[in-house]
C-alpha cells in the first residue's frame, strides 16, 4: 500500500501533506523539489514546498496533478494563484504553502536564498505519492 492512499488530508498533519505535494510533484518530473518547515520563521504556515517546471505547460500540469490529488483525499486549495500564466502557482493549503515556478522565475525570486535559515524536510523522490 502507498503510504498516503487512505488518509483523507483532513486526517494528515502538515508534514504529510507537504511530502504528498511533494511525492507528486517528483513523479511528475518536478525539477529541485524541496520541503521547508518555515513555522518558527512565519505565522502564515508552517511549511514551504517548492519545485519548478520545465515550461509554463509543466507549471500548470504540476499543479493540475497535486490538485488531482488532493481531490482523491477530498480536499481542495483554500486559493490558488497564477494558474494561468503559469509562471508562478500557488497553493495554499492553510498549513502548506505549495510553490511552483517556472524555471527561470525561481532563479528570479530566489526563495531558498530568501529562506536558507529554515529546516530542510526529505521525502522521497521516487514518487511513492499517488499519480
């Protein structure tokens, strides 16, 4: 059994869910996925998933795919944002905050330069998540 195929994400802490988001990501071919526990840092969430895409195509499909889901455990972002230029998506999950750049807009915007104090979180990249 995958590690995340019953549990509604209601039913999942943050760490959970940000390594789903995550997994998802990886299997779909995600490039530098990364996890941060940013809750000592900001009181807006508590962790960071970033990753980048290879076009705004894969941006847009990226989040297609962690939206996808997320809908299979019932859940939906509370907002999303920049879907359609694909540039920059993001998602909130409340206590997950999903980043997805467009590669040269994540060179651009530098979030690990802007965030290198928080702790970094390992998943696996294999993409144990549901595809």
């Amino acid at each position: 059994m995958k590690p995340h195929t019953s549990k509604k994400i209601e039913e999942m802490g943050g760490q959970e869910k940000a390594i789903l988001c995550a997994e998802v990501a990886a299997a779909h071919k995600a490039e530098n996925p990364l996890i941060w526990k940013v809750d000592e840092l900001v009181d807006y969430t508590d962790y960071f998933v970033i990753c980048s895409g290879r076009s705004t195509r894969h941006v847009q499909a990226l989040a297609e795919h962690i939206e996808a889901a997320l809908a299979q455990r019932r859940a939906k972002p509370m907002g999303v944002e920049g879907l359609l230029d694909g540039h920059w998506v993001l998602l909130d999950l409340n206590d997950v905050v999903v980043h997805i750049f467009y590669h040269p807009m994540r060179a651009f915007y530098d979030l690990e330069g802007l965030w290198w104090e928080a702790r970094q979180i390992e998943f696996s990249e294999t993409g144990s998540a549901d595809q």
